[in-house]
C-alpha cells in the first residue's frame, strides 16, 4: 500500500488544482484518472472545445468582418469537419501537455486507472491491465466531474443524434440541426452551428432562453440568435426522438414535428460516480444524483473532500478550481485561500458572448431591494464601433440610497472579460462613482462601465447626464 497525504480521484479542473495546491506546500499527492488523457470534460470534451469551436465558427462565417466592413461575407466554400475541428483538436492537446507539464512539476504522482473506494481513506486502481494498486490517503478529494444525461428513451447513435460530449466527435457539418434545451450548452452551440450557415432550431420546455439571466439580456440573446437564423420553439416538451429518412424527428407534446438533419439533446449533466463504491467510504448522494458538501467542500466524512461538477451547481471550470483550492486549504490548515468569492461571475460563451455577476432586475424585485439601472451601449463607444460591435450593452445594477454596485451584466463583444472589472467592485461593496472617478484607458471597451454609471446617476436623478 502507497501512503500519500493526499489521493485525488479524477484530474479536471477541481482535481489539478487541488492536487497542484497540497503539493506546492509540501504534502505527498497521488491522482487517480481514468481516462487515457487529463483534464477532465473542461478540457476534452467541454469547456476548452466548445469555445474553441465558437472561434473557428466566427473565423470560417466571417461574421465579425461583416460588422467591421459591411461586407455579407459566406461560409467558406466547402468547409469540411476536419477544418473546423483542427483548431479545437491543437487547442486541446496544448491543454492536456499543459495539464500533465503542471502535474509533473509539482511531483504528483499519477496513476492512470479506475478508482474506487476500499474505506473512507484507501483506493484501490484498477489499471488497463487489471492490476489492482491500494493508495491510502490522510486524505481524498473526490473530482470526477460529470457526464450528459441521457434519457434511457432516446437511442443515442452519436451519428444522427448526439450530446454535448459526441457532438464533438461529428464526422460532417449537418445541413441543419435541432438542438433540445436552452441552457448554456445548447445556447452556445445553437449559436456555432448557426454562424456557420446550418439551420438551427432550439426547443426548450421553459418560457425564454437562460431565465436565470437578466430578462433584457436573454430578450436580447434571443434577437441576435434569430438574426442568424435560428428557430425556437418554447414551451415544448419533446414526446419523442426517432430516427426517419431525412435524418431525425421530434414530436413535441403539441403535437407539433421538427425534422432535422441532426439532433443535439443538452438535457443537462450527473455527476460521475459510477464505480467509486461510496458506499464503502460511508458516502451517499443527495435527491439529485450530487455528493453533498459543507462550505468548505467537506462531505459528511470529514476525511473525503468532494469539489467541481461532481457537487453540482454552479458546474463551471472557473468555480470548479477554485473548491479544489479551498478544499485543500482549509484541509491542511494553509493560511492560504480559505473561501470563494461571494459573487461569482458567469461566462457564456454564445455569439456573442454574455457575462454576468450579481442581482439582476428581477431578482431585485423578488428580494425588494430599491433598485436603479445605468446602460452603456457598445454602438456609442468608440472601441466597439472600431470592432464593429454596435448591439452589446453593458447594464450596472445598484441600490438607490447609496449608489452600491450590486450586479453587472453584459451582451457583446469581450463581455467575459469585462465582467471582472464589475465584480471586483460588486465583491468589495463599491459604488458606481468608482467607475466614474478610475481613469480608463481609451479607447477601451472597458469605458463602457464608467458612461453606464453616468447613465446611473442620470436615472437617479431622474434626468440624462450627458457627459464626455
């Protein structure tokens, strides 16, 4: 038996981080991945090639050249899968190197294998060869991630009918492609495939796109993805999926049938725990199929540590990180990292890009919070009209009797990047009057805060201050 201060299980981004964070402070770390590569679905089948893709999507449609220059640019003539996958296909080989380079460096020890637990602090790896290994660990962080459902009612062929993993693994671009569900992943991918000329239709049982989403911003998500041609269909609960001669067919419960070349159900993810054997480290799984954890990401054996999808909401690789951080810290007792920020930012990587951090209108409302908004539009500022952006908006929300920013959100161009400058002043208790009182290099589209303040005190006061 290998004695190890710490064994984590799977090497995404919850696993690498928290496996990276014990080692750089001296502490003996095994990590325990199944798969053949590392770097979990973030790298290989989520995160990194879903937005690898959206760039090779805008580069091949020319749609950012179509703002720039006015110019209705086509889809390249006779664009194969294999060209639009070689970007992602280098992009995600870079990530695993960089991923196997980091875990090296830090001198964690790697066992490729199964993991499954033998008591609450020993895990048995069963290899290729089906030799079994024991780790023991004072220890263990659970980091498997999670995989796409899929209905046992659906027949998944990964030709005609695919999830959000096997679509990756498409051998043509379709003619045209239904896409069930419109959360992140299928708002995101409805908007690649329709920027690359393939007819799109998004169904979804829910009243609009991404209702967590502030309603003007997902109003707006919408236009934008009906300019470039998609079709919705809300409010529609799909009965069946069938195979025809055209490709495939759904039956809504309207009675309603869209037939399509392809189809792609993103009807959300579970966590991966097939095969752990929980129930020997004295574990159980919440209603929702999720390992339960306390804000320090401990599960109810103190000893097992549990981080990223596996835990459920939020889901994201950004947030993921930084549990398997925390986990580790607080763990080990580091005077290092010991919590996650409060406000946490959301990146959607649809065209174009949405972020967002904080209350919106509506949850204002729900709360009672006395609310005012600011806007700044991407078409009055003159980066985006140099990049051609003249629909995004940037839109702070802050408290009335005190002017404290309390949620930002944005639709456009670099909007993932723009949020950050908004949550740190949301995560501090700042006022909009930061952004109006920081010097801001120009032509930025960071601007875009400091005219949507002015904006701000404008509605405050009940009248448009112009100033610039």
């Amino acid at each position: 038996m290998d004695r190890y201060d710490l064994v984590v299980i799977g090497s995404g981004p919850a696993g690498e981080k928290g496996a990276t964070q014990a080692a750089y402070f001296g502490k003996r770390v095994a990590l325990v991945e199944r798969g053949s590569v590392p770097g979990g679905t973030c790298i290989n089948t989520g995160t990194i090639p879903s937005k690898s893709l959206r760039e090779s999507a805008l580069y091949f449609s020319g749609l950012r050249q179509r703002g720039l220059y006015g110019i209705d640019y086509s889809l390249r003539e006779g664009l194969s899968v294999r060209d639009f996958m070689h970007r992602k296909d280098v992009v995600v080989e870079l990530e695993r190197m960089k991923v196997a380079e980091n875990l090296a460096a830090h001198e964690v020890d790697v066992f490729q294998g199964t993991g499954e637990f033998v008591d609450p602090h020993t895990v048995k790896v069963k290899d290729a060869e089906g030799r079994d290994r024991l780790l023991r660990g004072d220890y263990i962080l659970i980091a498997t991630g999670s995989r796409p459902h899929r209905p046992a009612e659906v027949q998944f062929d990964d030709k005609f009918i695919f999830d959000s993993d096997s679509i990756l693994e498409m051998d043509r671009i379709p003619k045209s492609l239904v896409v069930v569900g419109g959360g992140v992943i299928g708002s995101e991918y409805a908007s690649i495939f329709a920027a690359l000329g393939v007819r799109v239709a998004l169904v979804d049982t829910r009243e609009r796109l991404l209702p967590f989403l502030d309603t003007e911003l997902s109003s707006r998500l919408r236009e934008r993805l009906t300019d470039l041609g998609v079709e919705f269909f809300f409010r529609e609960p799909v009965v069946r999926v069938e195979r025809n001669a055209a490709g495939v067919r759904l039956t809504l419960q309207s009675g309603k049938t869209v037939e399509m070349e392809a189809a792609l159900l993103t009807m959300g993810r579970r966590g991966v725990v097939d095969g752990l054997s929980l129930e020997k480290a004295q574990l159980t799984l919440n209603d929702h199929g999720y390992i339960e954890v306390n804000e320090f990401y401990q599960t109810e054996v103190p000893s097992i540590l549990a981080a990223g999808d596996v835990i459920g909401f939020p889901g994201l690789a950004s947030t993921s990180m930084e549990q398997g951080r925390v986990a580790i810290c607080h763990a080990f007792k580091f005077q290092y990292k010991q919590r996650l920020a409060s406000m946490l930012p959301l990146g959607i990587y649809t065209i174009p890009e949405i972020s967002a951090v904080g209350e919106t209108e509506e949850s204002c409302h729900a709360k009672q919070i006395n609310y005012e908004v600011g806007r700044a539009h991407y078409s009055n500022n003159v980066r985006g009209v140099i990049a051609g952006e003249a629909r995004g908006i940037l839109k702070l929300v802050f408290r009335r009797d005190d002017r404290w920013l309390i949620g930002v959100h944005i639709i456009g161009e670099n909007a993932t990047e723009l949020i950050h400058l908004g949550a740190l002043v949301v995560e501090s208790g700042g006022k909009i009057d930061a952004f109006i009182d920081m010097v801001l290099n120009y032509p930025t589209f960071s601007e875009l805060y400091k005219y949507a303040a002015y904006d701000g005190l404008g509605n405050l006061a009940g009248h448009k201050v112009r100033e610039g």
